[in-house]
C-alpha cells in the first residue's frame, strides 16, 4: 500500500483478506453488502482502517419493502497486490 513518503506493507488474512479484494477488484464503484454478501462488512471495514487503509463509506437510499439505507464502501487508498493465497473451494 503506498503512502505519502513511501509504502506500507501489510498482510490482511481469512474475511479481511476477501474484503481488501473485493473492494480492490470493485475499484471507484465500490462495494455493498447487498451486491457483495459477507456476514459482517462492517467489521471486515473497520479492521481494514485499523490497518491504515483508507476506505470512504458512501450512504446510499434504497426503497422497497424495507426502506432506508445502506453502506457503499469504497477504497481510496492505492494498493498493490503482491500475493494472494486459498479463496473459496
């Protein structure tokens, strides 16, 4: 992960992990838990920030029967994958 001054290195694992790709591959869209059904998105963000990656929360409408709104993550800092290992069997 690149930083001002230079880069940062860091290693995310198991949900975190899948988090970091999903937002990665989803790039200036972002992400949602409806369009990207995890358990616990919330979490995967906050402990992705606690990292030091900067992910912006985007609150998006949504109607239906259950109206309201939901969360739009977005990845913000500039990340280079250098390994990525196991994933869904």
């Amino acid at each position: 992960m690149r930083r001002e001054g230079g880069e940062t290195r860091l290693t995310a694992t198991g949900r975190n992990a899948w988090a970091l790709m999903e937002l990665y591959r989803a790039g200036k869209r972002g992400c949602t838990p409806i369009d990207n059904p995890g358990p616990r998105w919330s979490a995967y963000v906050h402990n992705l920030r606690r990292m030091g990656v900067n992910i912006a929360t985007v609150h998006e409408a949504h109607k239906g029967p259950f109206p309201g709104t939901h969360a739009r993550y977005v990845l913000e800092s500039p990340i280079r994958i250098e390994a990525a290992e196991g994933g869904a069997r």
